[in-house]
C-alpha cells in the first residue's frame, strides 16, 4: 500500500555503473576536457601551485646533487690530496643538502595537501549546491547511493591525484632525466652498465601494475558492493526483520564480504611478491656498480668518488620508477572520477528560473490549471487536460484512486516539475514566469510521508521560518493540534528528533509536518493525505483545527478518507489523469459516478466498523 505512486520500472539514464558508481574505474589516462575543468579549481591556487613546483625541482636537484657532492668529497678531498677543511666544507654543504631536500618536500607536501583540501572542499560544495538545485525529476531517476558517491568518493579521488599525482609526475621525471645525465656525464661507460638493470626494472613495474591495478580495481568493486550491500540493509532492516529474512541477507553479504576480502588478499599478494623483486633488481645494480666500478678504479678508468656516487643514484633510481607506474593507476582513476563528477555538475536543470523571471509578489490564492497535460517522462502521459479554477480563499478537494494523478497535481502547482501541455496559473501569473522561490515561499504542502530533520521537535516545526519565537512555535502547533502530543513528550519542545524523524510514528510527523506549515503561514496550502495515519479521534480533532488552518487561504486537500471533505468548496475527482467529476458533495452525491460509489463504499465500511447493521442508505441519509 505504501508503495502507491510508486516509481516502478524506472530505469532512467543513471550515471556510473554498478553499485555506488563504483563499475567504472577505467577511465583514460589524460582526458583534456576533465584536466581543463580541474584547473578551473586549480586557478585559484596558482601561485601556491607554482611555489610547490619550485619546491620539487629543489627537491629534485637535491636528489641529485648529494651523491655528487660525495663524488667531490672523496676525489678532491681525500683520494687526490688529504684536504680537511675543504673535506668539512663539501661535508656541511651534504648536511645542507639535506636539510634543503627535507625543507623542500616536507613544504611542498603540505603546499599541495592544502591546494587539495581546498579543491576537495569547493568540488563538495559545488556538488552540494547542484544537488540541491536539480529538480525532483533527477531524483526520481537516480540512485541516492551514486549521487553519495559522486561527493564522497569520486572526489577524494580528485584530492588524492592533486597531493600525490600530478607534481610528483613532473618530480620523478625531472630526477630521472637529471640523474641519467649526471651519470653519464660522469662516466658513460659506468653508466651504460648501471642502466642496463632498468630493462628489468621497467619490465617488472609495468607487469606489476597491470597486475596491481586490475586486482586494485576488484577491491574498489567489490567495497562498493559491500557499501552498498551494507547501506541497502540498514535501510530495510525493518522489512528484513519482519519477513525474518535476516538469514539470507547475511548470506548475501557474506557473499559480498567474502569477495571483498579475496580481492584484498589479491592484491596484497601482488604487492608482496614484487617487493622482493625491487630488492632484488636494487641489489643487482649496486653489485654490477660494485664490479665494473672497481675493475673500472683499478684500471684507472673511474675514481672511487663516482663508484660511491653511482651506488647511491642506483639505489634511488627506483623510487620515481615505481611512483611513475603507480601514477598511471592513479590518472586513470582520477579520469573516470572526474568524467563521472563534471557529468553531475553539468547536469541539465530541467525546472530552471528564466533569465527574465520576475518576482512573485504576495497572492491573493487564485489558481487556474488551463488545460494541464504533463507526463514524468515524454512518453507516458500522467495528466490530461486538466482545467479548473480555484478562486482565493476556496478549499479545492481532490479524489480518486491511487495513481490517478493527485500528488502529480499538487507536485505541478509547486512547480516541481514543467508542464507539458497548458499553463498553471496563480493570480492570472503564469508561474514559469516567477522564480521559483517566489512562487514556493507562498506555499505550503504537507506531503504523505513527511520529512523530519535531525534536531528538535521545536527546529523541525521552524524549518520554514528559522526566526520564529518560542510562543510561534506553539501556536502553530496548538493550531495542527500537535501541541498535545507533543507537550507529552519527555522534553517537550525540545524533544530530539533522529534521523529521518523514525522515533514519531507517521500520523505524529505529519502533525509536525503541519505546524511547520502552519507558522510558514502560506497563501496557498497543500495537503497531501495529511492525515491518513491519523486515527480518527485525532482526525475530528484535526478536522476542526483544519477549518482554522485553512481559513481565508486557497487549500488543496487530497484526502483518502472522503468523510474529511465533505465542506470543500469544491471537489474534483481525478481518474488516470483525467478530472471525471466536479461539484460540490452534495452535487456529487446527487448523481451516479466515481464519488457516489466510493463515497458509498466507504460509509457502509464505517458503519460496519463500528459494528452498526448494514444498511442499504438512501443518498439523503448521508449527509
Ligand atoms: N516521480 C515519478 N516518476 C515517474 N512516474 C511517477 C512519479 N510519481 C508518480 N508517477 C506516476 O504517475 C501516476 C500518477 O501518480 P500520482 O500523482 O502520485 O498519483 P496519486 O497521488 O493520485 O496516487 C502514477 O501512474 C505513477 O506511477
Ligand atoms: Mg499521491
């Protein structure tokens, strides 16, 4: 029954594959339109952006430079003449070196996680920002979950690829390029021995990170399954817990668990087993340095500074080697992020201000449907030619079965979506010629299943009207006749409300839900099956309150239980879309149709209810 209006076999074009978005890791390694819309962020940051790459090319130059110095300290001061004092002074300017590298990255690290901590938090925000704007449309096609992960995961991708990704990419390349040539400036033919190891080194790191990233990506997958797995569960845990299926959901994620933890075991494996292969290619080149380099002292081709020099270029040969083959993952990633990032931002806004819109002033409350057609998609009409009048002041009632098309009415008179066909007029204003705060500030609706926030009964109620005072506040609620119930509550007012409000029962929310409206104090008020959880004693008592609610404003009352209308002004019955009947309940009642049996219908199920004979009642005996 909950699942009414439901959504159905919406499949809609969301974005990302798989589970949380998680499918489509894959992306190209340098994708020029996401790299250009990344320094969009980056811009404002450039002149700390060009102060880290400063940073790393002293850091760079450091790499190189120390071994050298070494070179100069046992050639010059000690093989060739025993020098102490220009022994201490190559000896210092090491130490400096050292000290300038240590500077220059522990700088630079920092420079960049700050650029990136920046980038994260303005993507989030904008993200955030266009969320909020997109229209009820985008919603309903997609998944909440995936829309998560765009702000969540996607863009730490983003912040990881600034700290660690893109510079160091620069970084490793200058240091190698620069230590090739140092080397063989030095000695080419050292050099050449030196660097026949890279063949195996490049072999080995390229067939690791194909491994690696492909058992990589399994782990994202299938943490992304288990996300999602976990996420979906705690949403229907009551439903599991009710069904006492609990048994085949934990079967079921221990299915995904257990992926998750092989795809992990993978790739460690993986990263095990090539460690000892870097070791081992280390230890290969210093020993062929060692080798050829004392063979190359002895014949007095080389100096033992450059044998030291080079046994300390080699072993750090490696380093930029492997962060290269680990960027490349990394791009890809941030690529696909980025694609699937920008695609959101870029999201078209079907429900959108016209650049000339004007200002909604205060209405009196008339509104006209001329002629309405509308469908959630192209393709399936929902409303067909919806035309009616309600004048300011008039309470309209709309019935009919579920899926006739009354919330889609309501949704339309908000302008939550855009009509397809005709006008929704408010004061003779066509309402896409206002903006949409204009338009929505002026109205107020209490949805089916209303939403609570996390706070207090008392914030939930001023949602609306965040400056309202404590005695608003509860006139509001004296006035939804929520005010004794929750005067009742443990503290009140004050009262915490969890999470999506699941400490109040649904008829408890909704009388929140009402208050809130109440003190917003709206022109045009709607009121969708407001008070369908609502026990009946509550209702009569709702019921007079609603004569004081709705006092003077234009009102829209979707009611289930057709005895809550009979004082509409006017009554519209709506069927697959189509307005079938109109009148007062007393026309209504007056001839034979869709009212006169449903409303028949359900006074015989009262009566019987109430264990009253069942009668046949002449259509005067009901009212
Ligand atoms: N967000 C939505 N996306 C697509 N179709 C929808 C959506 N909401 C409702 N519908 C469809 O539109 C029709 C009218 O729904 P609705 O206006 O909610 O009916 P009612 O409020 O009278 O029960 C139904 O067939 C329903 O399946
Ligand atoms: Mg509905």
């Amino acid at each position: 029954m909950m699942m009414g209006g439901g959504m159905g076999g919406w499949g809609g074009g969301g974005i990302g594959g798989g589970p949380m978005g998680h499918g489509q890791d894959r992306g190209k390694v340098f994708d020029a339109r996401v790299l250009s819309r990344l320094w969009g962020y980056l811009r404002e940051y450039k002149r700390r952006v060009i102060w880290a790459v400063f940073l790393l090319t002293v850091y760079s130059a450091m790499q190189i430079v120390g071994p050298y110095l070494l070179k100069v300290a046992l050639d010059d001061y000690v093989v060739t003449k025993q020098d102490m004092v220009g022994l201490t002074v190559v000896s210092l300017a090491f130490l400096l070196s050292l000290v300038v590298s240590y500077g220059a990255q522990s700088n630079q690290t920092y420079t960049m996680a700050y650029v990136a901590q920046g980038v994260l938090a303005k993507m989030r925000g904008d993200l955030f920002k266009k969320v909020n704007a997109l229209s009820l449309g985008f919603h309903d096609r997609n998944e909440s979950g995936v829309t998560m992960s765009r702000i969540v995961n996607d863009v730490a991708v983003f912040q990881e690829l600034l700290t660690q990704g893109v510079l160091h990419l620069f970084a490793d390349c200058l240091t190698l390029v620069g230590m090739i040539v140092i080397m063989s400036s030095m000695s080419p033919k050292l050099a050449l021995y030196a660097f026949s190891v890279l063949p195996i080194m490049v072999v080995a790191t390229v067939v690791f990170s194909i491994f690696s990233r492909k058992a990589f990506l399994r782990t994202r997958e299938t943490i992304g399954q288990v996300a999602a797995g976990f996420q979906e569960n705690v949403s229907a845990v009551r439903v599991v817990q009710a069904f006492s299926r609990e048994g085949v959901s934990e079967n079921n994620f221990d299915e995904i668990n257990k992926d998750n933890f092989k795809a992990n075991l993978t790739a460690l494996r993986i990263g095990a087993s090539f460690q000892p292969v870097v070791e081992f290619t280390s230890m290969l080149a210093r020993a062929i340095v060692l080798g050829f380099g004392a063979a190359g002292v002895i014949s007095g081709d080389v100096t033992v500074g450059v044998v030291v020099a080079f046994l300390s270029y080699v072993t750090r040969f490696f380093e930029p080697i492997r962060e290269l083959a680990g960027t490349y993952t990394l791009f890809q990633q941030a690529m696909a992020a980025g694609e699937k990032i920008f695609k959101l931002m870029d999201e078209p806004i079907e429900v959108a201000d016209h650049p000339n819109a004007g200002t909604m002033t205060p209405i009196e409350g008339r509104v006209h449907f001329d002629h309405v057609y509308f469908g959630y998609s192209a393709e399936v009409p929902v409303l067909k030619d919806v035309e009616f009048v309600a004048e300011p002041g008039q309470s309209i009632a709309l019935v009919g079965p579920t899926g006739a098309g009354k919330t889609s009415i309501a949704a339309l008179l908000c302008r939550f979506y855009e009509v397809r066909g005709g006008a929704v007029r408010v004061d003779g204003i066509d309402i896409r010629d206002v903006t949409m705060a204009s338009l929505r500030s002026q109205m107020g609706i209490v949805p089916q299943d209303p939403f609570l926030f996390s706070g207090t009964v008392a914030d939930n109620i001023r949602f609306g009207r965040p400056e309202a005072s404590m005695e608003e506040v509860v006139e509001a609620a004296k006035l939804a006749n929520a005010h004794e119930f929750i005067a009742r509550l443990s503290d009140g007012y004050d009262t915490v409300v969890y999470e999506r409000g699941q400490n109040y029962s649904q008829g408890q929310r909704q009388l929140i839900a009402l208050a809130r409206v109440v003190l917003a104090d709206p022109r045009i008020l709607v009121l969708d099956e407001a008070t369908a959880s609502i026990d009946t004693r509550t209702e009569a008592l709702i019921q007079a309150a609603i004569g004081r609610i709705l006092g003077g404003r234009t009102s829209f009352v979707i009611a289930h239980r057709l005895s809550t209308i009979r004082n509409a002004d006017i009554i519209l019955v709506v069927d697959h879309g189509e307005i079938v009947q109109r009148g007062t309940h007393r026309e209504l009642l007056g001839q034979e149709g869709m009212y006169k049996d449903l409303y028949l219908m359900q006074y015989r199920r009262e009566r019987r209810a109430q264990g009253l004979p069942d009668v046949e009642l002449a259509t005067e005996a009901v009212y």
